[in-house]
C-alpha cells in the first residue's frame, strides 16, 4: 500500500487517482505524520460494502439462531410464500 501526504493529494490528485484507478490498491493519507484516511477506486469501495453487508447478515442471522428465533423449513416455506407468490 502506498502512503502520501494530504499536501500531495491537495496538489495532484488527478495524478493520484489515476494511478489509484490503475493500480486498485488503497492509498493512505496522512497529515501531521498520522494517518488521516484511506483513498480507494469505487469498485473496490464497492466491493467492501457487499462485503460487509452479507457479514452483517451472516451476523444477524447467528444472534436469531443464539436467542432461539429458528424456524423449520415448513414455518419458513410458509412465511415466504407472501413474497414468492
């Protein structure tokens, strides 16, 4: 991963997003020395956001299975059917 300072990304930052669009690979920014922020190409932010949005399903869905909130297949096959039909 590349490291630039937010003064380089003030001043070219055409230059900067298109070797990020080129490359794919996060740029992080940092200023005063500390990091500041990461620069990512849309489809990778993209990417992370399906990402994170099926772990957080996956999550929901073993907090109903640790509370006790199952269904069998018929009960489920039933509940569904308002949305299949």
């Amino acid at each position: 991963m590349k490291t630039e300072l937010v003064t380089t990304l003030k001043r070219q930052a055409t230059r900067l997003i298109s070797e990020l669009q080129a490359e794919r690979s996060p740029i992080l920014i940092t200023e005063h020395g500390r990091p500041a922020a990461y620069l990512v190409d849309v489809e990778t932010f993209d990417a992370q956001q399906n990402r994170i949005r099926i772990l957080e399903g996956i999550a929901r869905g073993e907090r109903a299975v640790q509370e006790g909130r199952i269904l069998t297949h018929a009960q489920a096959k039933k509940r569904m059917k308002r949305w299949l039909a």
